[in-house]
C-alpha cells in the first residue's frame, strides 16, 4: 500500500477509536444519570452524532455496549487489585482480606478527574436482569478476584453453605451499591457533610466485618 | 339516572377496573423478568389489550404506572408492620425493632400464592434515576416505619452522623436486594438449595444486628 494510503486509513482508524471512546463515555453518564432505558439514539444524539445509528455502527447491540463501558474500566481496577494481593501476601487478617475485595473499585474512582459514573452505571446494569450475567461474567474475569475470594474461604466463620451464600450476596450487594451511592451524593451534593472515599472504604470494610462474624441465631 | 344507565355504567366501571389490575400485574411481571425499558407498548400487548395505548389511557404516564404497582402492595405492608411495632411495644431490645423494620416485607410476599415479582421490580425501582424519588417518597409514606426508624436511632450505637447515615443506606439497600435476589433464586430454581422465607429474614437480621454493632476503626 503506498505511504499516503496507509497514512489516510490510519487517520480513518483513529477518527473511529474516538468516536468510539466519545460513544462509551456518554453511554456511561447518560445510563448513570438517567438510566438504561435511554435510547441508543439518544446516546448517538448526546455524543454529538449526526447519524442516529452510530452506537449500532460501533458497538452492534445494546448488550455489546454495556460491555465495552464495562471492559474499560476493568484493566486499571484488576491492576489495583492484583496489587492488594500482592501486598496482603499470607496475612490471615480478615479485616486486610476484605480491603483487598472492597478496594480496588473506590480507590479506581477517586483516582479518576472529576465525576465519575461508572459505580451508578455498574449498579443498574447489575440489577436489570437482562445484563445482570454480563455484569457477573465481567467481574468474574478478574484472576486476582478468584484468589481473594479463595483466602476468604478459608479466613470466613463456618456457616452452613445457605447462610454463607446469602453473606456473600450481601457483600456483593454492598460493594456494588454502596459505591453507586457514595458517587450519586458526591455528584449531586459536593460541598455536603459526607464521608470522603477512604474513610467510606473503612466504613464498608468495617460494616462488613461485623456482618460476617455476627452471631447466627436459632 | 334510569337503573339500567346505572347498571351500564357499574359495568363498564368493573371492566376498567379489572383493565387496570391486570395491566398492574402484567407490567409489574414485565418489570420484574426484563427490566424497567420495557415499553408500554410491551406492557399493553402482554396483558392482551388490543389497544397500544391502554396503558397510556388507565395511567397517564410511565411515572404513575410506578407508583400506582408500588401503592398496590403498600397497605399490606403497612399493616404487617404496625402490627410489628404493636408487638414490640417498649422493649429495647435491637434484634426486635430490626426485625420490625425488616420482617414486613418478606412476610407479604412469602404470604403470596405463586411466584412473586414485586421485590425484583422494587429493587430496579430503587436504582433507576427517574424513579428512585418516587420509590423513596412511597417508602416514607409509612407511619409505622417512622415509629421504627425512630426507636432504631435510640438504640442503635452512637456513631459520627456520616458512618450512622452510611450504615443507614447499607440497611436500606440490604432490605431492598436481598429480596429481589431471593425472589430472583426461588423463581429460577425453586427447589433448590435456598434459605426458606423465615430463615432468609433470621439471616438478615443477624447480618444487620452484626454490621450495627462494628466496631468503628481509625
């Protein structure tokens, strides 16, 4: 291919990875701000597009989308937690294990410029059942995770399997909606009398240690 | 008015009604299984209405569809939960008005014939932008809730008011999600291995006991 070619199709390529970027950072403050039943049109409208299919062009369907918005974020949220774990190294602490399940999102959060919407994102599109298993299959990807999850295992009380399975979904429930909270009264509320972001982790890591080791009643 | 104008009129009164109520039931079903952008459209033609509009024409609009499925269960509840704040009279004892605050709810639904679909549409309520002020303004709606909230603010531990509000939206989000999770796992495996209706509200009000006495870190 001559030179001038090959210069016009790269130029081609990046024009389209940043309407792509554009198309994923609106999606995700338009689904955060006003949910999921906003329109792909709308999402095209927003971002500045002329043409109205222009998510469909990029992404395919709706469900692709979603995925993008959420594969963006992953990267730098694993390399935080694969760190966490690095750190805890065979610490049998379970108050460190838990930081290092609690962590990795909020620390990525406050990390970033300005608002963030991507816990408020994350809340919804694990609540919606119709990408509830793509939210699961995404977080479920991170290798650390897995190794987190397993020295809890171990560090966690004996319950019967139940009660232990409804402990884990209430931490689960937690890490996702406390955070969705945490950037909607930051977001609309900035100068208000709220906790900033590590005293919310030691908050949530703190609440959760009492939840696992609370008494089981008869 | 003749008697038979008036008998006309009562008749055609019990078929708006019974439009209504199934229009109610299949919406909150819809809501429930795919998500809250199901269209009226979707909500009209799966309730059998050969009108697109039926919605449109017994509700007015998607906000008042909301609330009007939400008012549907509310006087149920509120009447579990002031007998609850009846029986628990002045004791002091926490578990007790934990339970108060927590038991209406499961109880409702697990007195229901068949499936239920209300805590999964709540919870989707509960997270969507456009609707969580509404289902935050029915939830208040309650007297006898106020009466809890109140003896709980006496009971539960003295905190900074930042970390007591934090725990208070980790109580409220756990109250919502544990339900629409364990109405979730009931529908799609119901005779799986699962807590019963009793021993899920015994788990999660020792997980609350548990996570409102933490001790606070520094």
């Amino acid at each position: 291919m001559p030179a001038k070619a090959r210069s016009r199709d790269g130029a081609r390529q990046d024009r389209a990875a940043a309407t792509r970027e554009l198309i994923l950072v609106t999606a995700e403050r338009l689904f955060a701000e006003e949910g999921l039943s906003v329109s792909n049109r709308q999402v095209s409208a927003a971002a500045g597009q002329g043409n109205n299919s222009s998510v469909g062009y990029h992404f395919g369907d709706r469900v692709e989308l979603v995925r993008a918005i959420l594969q963006r974020h992953s990267p730098p949220v694993e390399r935080l937690r694969a760190e966490l774990v690095a750190d805890a190294a065979d610490t049998q602490d379970l108050r460190v294990w838990l930081g290092s399940l609690v962590r990795p999102l909020p620390e990525y959060l406050a990390s970033l410029p300005g608002p963030t919407f991507f816990a408020r994102f994350g809340a919804q599109v694990m609540v919606d059942p119709g990408y509830r298993e793509l939210a699961i299959e995404d977080a479920m990807s991170s290798p650390s995770l897995h190794i987190i999850l397993g020295r809890l295992d171990r560090l966690l009380p004996d319950l019967p399997t139940p009660l232990r399975t409804q402990r884990r979904v209430m931490t689960r429930q937690l890490m996702v909606f406390t955070w969705a909270e945490h950037e909607r009264v930051l977001a609309e509320d900035p100068n208000g009398p709220h906790l900033d972001w590590p005293q919310a982790v030691a908050g949530l890591v703190d609440a959760l240690t009492g939840l696992w080791q609370a008494p089981v009643s008869d």
